[in-house]
C-alpha cells in the first residue's frame, strides 16, 4: 500500500469567506496493543486536524501512553481516554480549544462501560463540536447508546458537529441507521477510498463512521490507503475531509 492517497483529498486551509477544511480521522485503537510504531505513522500520513479515537488505554499510565502517540502523530491530547471509558480526542496545533467534556453513559450490569469524548474546538471563525464514541456490542444498549449520542450532538450549542467511532454494527444495523436519520453519514455523502474498517488485515464490514450535521460540506470520506494500516490495529481508519462554514 502507498502513503498517497490521504494527500489526494485537499489539504486544511482556510477559504477566505472565513470557512475551513478541516480533515478528521476516527479509529479504532485497540489500545495501542499492536504495532504503536505504525500507528503513529498510519496517524501522521493522514495529516489530520482532529482525531476521534476509540478504544484508547485507559489502565496503567493511559495518559502517558496517550500522550505519547499524540506526540508520535505531531498532535496533542485534547480529551478523553479513562475518564470517557476508551473514547478520546488528539488535535493538531492549528485548532484552538474551547472546551471539552467526557461522558460516561449509563451503565448495564455485566457489560463494558461506555463514554463519549466531546469538544468544542475553533479554526478562525469555524466554531466546531467534536464527538468520539464507541458503542456497546449488545444491540439493545447500542441502540439505547446512539440515541444518547445524537441527543449529545443537538445538545452540544454549536451550528455544526461532526461525531464519529465504532458504532460495532453496520450501516443496516438499528443504532447506525438512527445516527444516520439525525446526521448525515459522511461516506454516503460522498465516498472516496475504501469502504470497509473491519478487520484490518481482511476487512469485510463497515463499522466505524463519521457523521456531519447539516451545513458541513463533505469533500470525501472513507478509508485511506496508508502503509502500515493492517498491523497498527484491527480496525481501518477513516479519514473525512470537510468544509465547514464560518458563524
């Protein structure tokens, strides 16, 4: 595979009506439990502004662990990890932080807890809300979880949001198409790269997605075809670039 094709889509800039494009990726970690080396480098040759993480360490030093791929990526830690139960956010310099919030959702007995990793961040005049998530393997809480994250998203006090993580089912699934009816989902919007995330090294499923509210233009979504993807982690990553108008 080659480290081209992320480059093909534009580069983050300003327009000068005072919009940005913005380029954001979301992936599946795994805990950085496989090759932390490639992710970092799967990560850099994205050349992202904002990154939606799923599955972050949250035991032993998480945050010194985070911080170090954050490093390894040329970004920041913007929130998230633990205190999110596995989502988190990493940004590059060129945003400005307005605030953050991480949310642990309700538990069930006997299942893994779940969070959501928010921010509001700022490129010039483009006021953004960010939302990584992760949602729960049992349908019915999954369900339960996706309606809580799109209330999330009309709750947040911005004009335009873009979330995005492992919803753990596909496009067809209950939880997806609920996102999808309240959001627009970006790879359906308009596509580019490869379609499927999981599994890494022979994926089959699309089960992780960015979602826009109205407003935000997509310039392209999906996966990228970047050197080393297929040992940073078990899921693809996806990167959507967007135009997202100034308020």
């Amino acid at each position: 595979m080659s480290t081209a094709a992320p480059q093909s889509l534009p580069a983050s800039r300003t327009e000068e009506d005072g919009s940005a494009v913005v380029r954001v990726l979301s992936y599946n970690i795994r805990s950085m439990r496989d090759d932390t080396t490639a992710l970092g480098r799967v990560i850099r040759a994205c050349d992202p502004d904002l990154v939606l993480i799923q599955e972050a360490p949250r035991f032993f030093r998480w945050r010194k662990a985070l911080s170090r791929l954050a490093r390894s990526a040329g970004l920041v830690t913007l929130a998230g990890g633990a205190t999110a139960a596995g989502p988190a956010l990493l940004c590059a310099m060129r945003a400005t932080v307005e605030r953050t919030e991480d949310v642990l959702l309700p538990l069930t007995p006997g299942l893994h807890r779940r969070g959501f990793s928010t921010a509001v961040v700022r490129f010039g005049a483009v006021r953004l809300g960010v939302v990584s998530c992760h949602l729960s393997l049992a349908k019915d809480e999954r369900l339960a979880q996706a309606r809580l994250l799109t209330e999330r998203v009309a709750g947040m006090g911005v004009s335009h949001v873009v979330a995005g993580g492992d919803l753990n089912e596909g496009p067809r699934g209950r939880a997806f198409r609920h996102v999808a009816a309240k959001l627009r989902d970006a790879f359906a919007a308009r596509a580019w790269g490869g379609e499927f995330t999981s599994t890494a090294v022979d994926p089959y499923q699309r089960i992780d997605a960015v979602f826009v509210t109205e407003g935000i233009e997509v310039l392209g979504c999906g996966v990228p075809d970047v050197v080393g993807a297929d040992v940073a982690s078990d899921h693809l990553p996806v990167l959507a670039v967007l135009r997202v108008p100034a308020v």
